[in-house]
C-alpha cells in the first residue's frame, strides 16, 4: 500500500500538494507503534505524520539522511525555518513534540545512539496582548452598573462589583469569595485568597470603598443572608462568577461598549492603567497575585509605547 509525501514548497518544507512516494520505513514504524501500542485517533497520527513529513522534506532538501543524519544544529536550523515562514510558536511546539516524541521511540527502540531534540526547548507561545478598557470606558461601565433603570433589584451591589474589580485587580473568583471580615475600608485596603491559598493585602480606593459601603447599608441587610459573603443574591446566595459575568455583559451596551467585556478585563486594566502611570513592575506583581514577574510581563507592551512615543518626541531625528 502506498502512501503519499507531501511535497516540497518553495520554502523547503511541506506545502501540502502530494507526490507519489513511499513513507520512510521508520516513519511508518513508528505511526504504527502509536496506533497499535498507544492507540491514539487517525486525526493525531495524521497531524504527527504531516509534522514529521515536513521534517523528512527539509532533510532531502538538505542532503541530510533521514532520520539519522539529523542533529540538534539541523532542527534547530528547522525550527527557523518555520519561524521565518511566520508558522506560529503554537505550531512550532506541537511540530518539535512530534518529533521530540519520533526520535525517543528511536532510541528505545535501539535504531539510534542520541536523541538531536535532547536540549533543545519548546519554543515560546507568542503572547496575546491582553484587551483592556480605557478609563472613560470604566468609567462609564461603572456607571450603567450602578443604574437603577438597568439593574432595578441590585443596582447599589453592581456597581460596587464593578468598582471593586477595577479597583483592586482581583480575579472575579477571589471578589466571589470575600467575606465581611476580609473588608478593611477605612484603613483603605482588602485581604483575598488568591490562588494556591495564598493571601495578600490590596489597597482599595475610595471610590470602590464608598460603593461597597453604601451597598452594605442600604442593600446587603434587607438579603437574609445564608452565607458569609460580601456579595449576595436577592436570595441570599453568594454571587458566582457566572452572576458577575452577567452583570457586566448587560452593563457593556448602556456603557456604550460594543464589546465581548469580562471581569479579567477589568484586572488587565487596572494593571496596564497602573504601568500607564509609571507605577514599578514588580509592585503590579505584588498587586496582581502573580507568583512570577514573567506573568506580569505581558504588560510590559505599555512601556514599549511609551519608549516609542518618547524617542519620537524628543530624538533630534525620528
């Protein structure tokens, strides 16, 4: 039975089209140990066949013998190739795992000495900048959240949801599981469970600490409250993520935002609002949770901007 390579594209890797060869024999060895052994769908093997295809093109392309003439430079030469074809880092991992995953069945199977992908890492998923608002537009968001016309039951609760969320930063979850005596307003700050159980203190501003106030005196104690949260039902229920969702996806229109909006939105502008007004990187970690600075690098675009804007204005020749 035959089976088809696809063949080369003008940049040297597969370009899809097929030709009328035959599947390296240890190609074949292995997609039928998958099969047979692991048991995986014909979707997978196809993707794994197509990925190690592209490899066994840019091999013959480069004299190399497949797939023992293969080295850590050569995939390494491989993977810039793909690069340079703007194949995304996403696509790229799942290519090098496939192959990562070829080549260990190789030396198991005693039909090679080394491994090439020994050393060499996955390469970096490009980073989505996240989307935020510009704080006219929180500002509006806050202000249909809190309108009695738009949210007749509970207006005084969401808009202190929504003042709380861009306020602090916290993640919908950890605004979901506060409880009274986690609120310190006057002293100005908060106290949450963030993930891994860990807890950490935000500063919480005035106006966020006014709307939370004025919720819990003229709302929250007419709800026969059966949980000892901050935010409730009308039935005296904790509000879930689900609840802020909808709160906020209703507010979004009369906000005048035409826009998929979410509480992650919210804590993405808050961080990048802070940046925006020179506040330190590892303070914004401090502030958000994160456990790692490189999470809270993403934000980092902002001063990448203000750099640009900077060397425009003031560079004798921009």
């Amino acid at each position: 039975m035959k089976r088809r390579i696809p063949s080369q594209g003008t940049n040297g890797i597969g370009s899809g089209e097929p030709h009328s060869k035959d599947l390296p024999p240890s190609l074949t060895l292995w997609i039928d140990y998958l099969r047979v052994e692991k048991g995986l769908a014909d979707n997978t093997l196809s993707a794994y066949t197509r990925d190690l295809l592209e490899l066994f093109n840019f091999s013959q392309k480069t004299g190399l013998d497949f797939p023992s003439g293969i080295q850590r430079e050569h995939l390494q030469q491989f993977l810039k190739a793909l690069s340079d074809q703007e194949i995304s880092a996403h696509s790229r991992q799942r290519k090098l795992v496939a192959i990562r995953g070829f080549y260990r069945f190789l030396v198991k199977d005693n039909r090679l000495e080394d491994n090439p992908t020994d050393l060499i890492q996955l390469p970096r998923k490009d980073k989505k900048l996240p989307h935020t608002l510009s704080l006219e537009q929180v500002e509006n968001l806050i202000t249909a959240a809190g309108d009695p016309d738009r949210s007749a039951r509970c207006p005084l609760r969401d808009r202190a949801i929504v003042e709380l969320l861009y306020s602090t930063g916290m993640r919908v979850s950890e605004l979901c599981g506060l409880r009274p005596g986690d609120l310190f307003l006057r002293e100005g700050f908060l106290r949450c469970i963030g993930k891994g159980s860990k807890e950490r203190i935000i500063p919480v501003g005035d106006r966020a600490s006014l709307a939370v106030s004025k919720y819990q005196e003229h709302e929250r104690p007419v709800v026969p409250a059966k949980d000892d949260r901050v935010f409730l039902s009308i039935r005296g229920l904790p509000v879930n993520r689900r609840s802020v969702y909808e709160i906020l996806k209703k507010s979004a229109p009369h906000a005048g935002l035409h826009l998929p909006v979410h509480p992650h939105m919210l804590r993405h502008s808050y961080a990048t609002h802070l940046l925006e007004n020179n506040a330190e990187l590892f303070a914004i970690q401090e502030l958000l949770g994160h456990s790692s600075v490189s999470s809270t690098e993403i934000y980092t675009h902002v001063e990448r901007k203000k750099l640009l804007d900077t060397h425009s204005k003031f560079h004798p020749r921009p």
